[in-house]
C-alpha cells in the first residue's frame, strides 16, 4: 500500500466512548498515519465498545466480525469497556490481534507503531502534560474527559466495575485543554465523563462542576460549552446559577430518571425518588426556560409491575422533559439486579419500550414546535444535508437544517429564526 498507514477507530456506546476514540485516534495521526472513512480499507482498524448491556456486547460482536470479514489482513485491536470487562470473550473471536481494556487504550498508538513499520516515533504533544489533544473528523465539537469512574452502586450497572472509582481531572489541566481545543479550531467543547456531577469530589482542594464552568467560559475565543449528563442529586443551585447566568454554556442538559416508581428506583439504589427527581427538573425550568432536558429510561426492570411502569410513563408525561433515551433492562453478569426475581417477559418489555419511545417522540415535537417563528443560536456542523443546508445544533440540542451556504455556517454560531417543523428536526434561516 502506498503512501501512510489508514486507520479506522469504529466508536460504540457514549460520548464519554467517543472522547476516548479522540485521543486513540490523535495518537494514531501523530505515528504519521491516516484516517480512513472505511474500515474495509485501512490497514488498522479499533474498535471501541460498550457493554452497558448484553445487546451493547452483541452489537460490539457483530462488528468485530463484520470488520474481520470485509477486511482480513487488517491490524483488528478491540478496546473499550467490553474488553476490560470481559476480554477472554473478544479474544475467543477469529482475527482478534489484540484486547487492549482500561486505561490501557491510550497505549494503543504505541502498539500499532510495533506492528506498522510505516509509522513514525511518537512526536511531541500539543499538550504534554496530558493526553494526545482528541482529534474530531467534524472539527466542530470536541468531547473532553473531564471525570472517570463513579462512586454509585446502582444495582443493574457495570460500568464502576469496569471504569473504576470517580476520578476528576484538575481544574488547570481542563482549562488548558480548553483552550487547545479551542485554538485547534472546535467551537463546541462538550464535558463529558461517567458521573460529570461528582467533578471534583476527590480534589484537593474539593472543586466543583459548576467552578470548572465557570473557569472555563473564560477562555478566549471559545463558543460555547456543552454539560454531557448529570445525576439528579448533582444539579445544585450553584450549577443552576451558573447555566443560567452564562451566555456561552449551552442551556441543556440531560438527568437520568431511569424509573419513575419509587418501588424500583429502590431496588435500583438510586438516590433519589420520583418526586425529587420532579423538582429538579421543575427547578431547571424555572431558571432556564428555554432548557432543552433529556432523561435515560431503563423499562422492563426485575419486579417492574403494569403499575411500576405507568408512574414512569405519567411522570415522564407530565414533567419538564423534551427528549428520552429508552433502554431495556438486560442483566449484567455480576450485578446485584442480575440475580433479582420478577424477570419481566420480553414482549412486555418491548412494548413498554415502544409506548415510552412514541412518547418521547411526542414532547420533542411539542418542544421543537415552540420555536416556530423565533431564534435558536445554532452550530454549524459539517454535514451538507440531501436537500440542500447545512445540518446545525441548537444550544438546547435541537437538530437544524439550516438554510444557507456551508461556507458561511459551517463551525460558526449563528443566529437563525426556525421557520418549519421536520420530523426529527426544525428548518432555520440565519438571521
């Protein structure tokens, strides 16, 4: 093959998965390697997966075959949460070369330059004291790690097995990145980790969310940041008197609810109940109205009755919230609820996912319908649409199709006036 070594880093699962394929594939460019859209294509290929539940596991699987398939004489490496989790399972899967878990992964750059002769030594960071700075293909939005880990024990959930204990990056480290990311290009930096609310729990001194916002607002020629999700206990009043008092954090942020039963939110161990998690998002509301506000949903959970299930359906439709993200309970091999009695059969599950899917469909119209006629700051993305625009993101995160040439929108906030309502998104012209 001529010219550099193509690479192709195929991302599963979360934005934190998504932050971490960033670096993986800063280092990757800077042995002198080349990314590559195609995976059938590229000389090495990593795959970055998710084991958040058995189907995250078997869609990790699927691709691993697919890739080994369309292209047998890759380099084929699988990192990511489901190798650290379970990597005797992904080793067992024909053309594996490598399971690399966590934090092992930024070692990956180091181990293909062993197996790539073509690549070259490992160059001086943009930011030495830390990481490779990620590197995006879109060069608009950046996802930066923020916090690791998490203190909760929730009982269906394998990730503190697999990330480890709530760790949070130093507040200097994070505005110093910032400003990279910054200079770099990206107009939207989106803090993302496991548990971005316990953020600076375990500094000394003890730090906050809402001060590394703060700090971090100030950095010269930044657009605007991005909160990823917050646990219901972690939304404070400082942090609502930051995001409400700040034009360059974007009004948005999504609190897991997973169950709106207080019975199961029990057996979860999830700290808090139905109607606190109802003030929190009624308190958002009140200091940010325009707030766009997502939840995670997990339905079919062990011993979840019809009853269990419709508190969730009616808190869900008469709260605050405009957008879900439904999961079906799967058990994960080592977790408290994986032992539970009360197995709910898989129609019920699937119907009950379907129902609170329509209804999310439902409040993100409803909400996406109050902008007709008026103005949203919105972000160009790289993304030419089929019929012409540019695709764009709202501070409150609604998707934008945006009436105008690439060159004059594309990684610039602009101001557009919504002029009509799509099935997944609002159309806009700039003002």
């Amino acid at each position: 093959m001529n010219g550099p070594p193509l690479y192709h880093v195929a991302t599963l699962g979360c934005k934190l998965n998504q932050s971490d394929s960033a670096v993986i594939e800063a280092g990757l460019a800077s042995r002198g390697m080349t990314r590559c859209g195609d995976p059938s294509r590229a000389r090495v290929v990593v795959v970055n997966t998710c084991t958040v539940t058995s189907a995250a596991d078997a869609q990790s699987r699927q691709a691993i075959r697919k890739i080994r398939r369309e292209n047998p004489s890759c380099i084929l490496i699988v990192t990511g949460c489901y190798a650290q989790r379970d990597a005797a399972a992904l080793r067992e899967i024909p053309g594996v070369d490598a399971v690399v878990g966590l934090p092992g992964e930024r070692e990956i750059p180091d181990i293909v330059a062993r197996l790539v002769p073509q690549t070259r030594p490992d160059p001086a960071r943009p930011d030495p004291e830390g990481d490779p700075l990620p590197l995006f293909p879109d060069r608009t939005r950046a996802f930066l790690k923020i916090q690791e880990g998490c203190d909760l024990r929730c009982s269906y959930c394998v990730v503190p097995s697999v990330r480890g204990q709530s760790r949070s990056v130093e507040p200097e480290t994070v505005a110093r990145r910032v400003r990279l990311l910054v200079e770099a290009g990206y107009r939207e930096i989106v803090f993302t980790g496991v548990n971005t609310g316990d953020y600076g729990k375990d500094l000394d001194p003890p730090a906050t969310l809402a001060a590394l916002l703060r700090r971090s607002r100030e950095v010269p020629g930044l657009g605007r940041l991005r909160l990823n999700s917050v646990e219901p206990r972690c939304v404070t009043p400082e942090l609502l008197d930051t995001l409400a008092g700040a034009g360059r954090i974007a009004p948005h942020l999504q609190v897991p609810l997973q169950s709106g039963s207080d019975p199961i939110l029990a057996r979860m161990r999830r700290p808090y109940r139905a109607r606190d998690y109802r003030r929190v998002l009624e308190s958002i509301r009140e200091r940010i109205p325009d707030a766009g506000l997502g939840a995670d949903v997990i339905v079919g959970f062990p011993g979840e009755t019809d009853e269990d299930f419709r508190r969730t359906r009616d808190l869900i439709a008469s709260s605050e919230l405009n957008y879900l993200h439904v999961f079906s309970f799967t058990p994960r091999p080592g977790t408290p609820a994986a032992a539970m009695p009360g197995t709910v059969r898989g129609d019920v599950i699937r119907e009950r996912n379907a129902e609170l899917r329509a209804l999310g469909a439902g409040l993100s119209r409803r909400f996406r319908s109050s902008f007709l006629g008026r103005e949203l700051e919105v972000l160009g993305l790289r993304q030419v649409l089929p019929g012409g625009g540019v695709r764009g993101l709202s501070g409150n995160f609604i998707d934008v199709a945006l009436e105008a040439e690439a060159g004059l929108v594309v990684n610039r906030l602009v101001r557009a006036r919504v002029t009509a309502l799509g099935p997944d998104a609002v159309t806009a012209v700039p003002c």
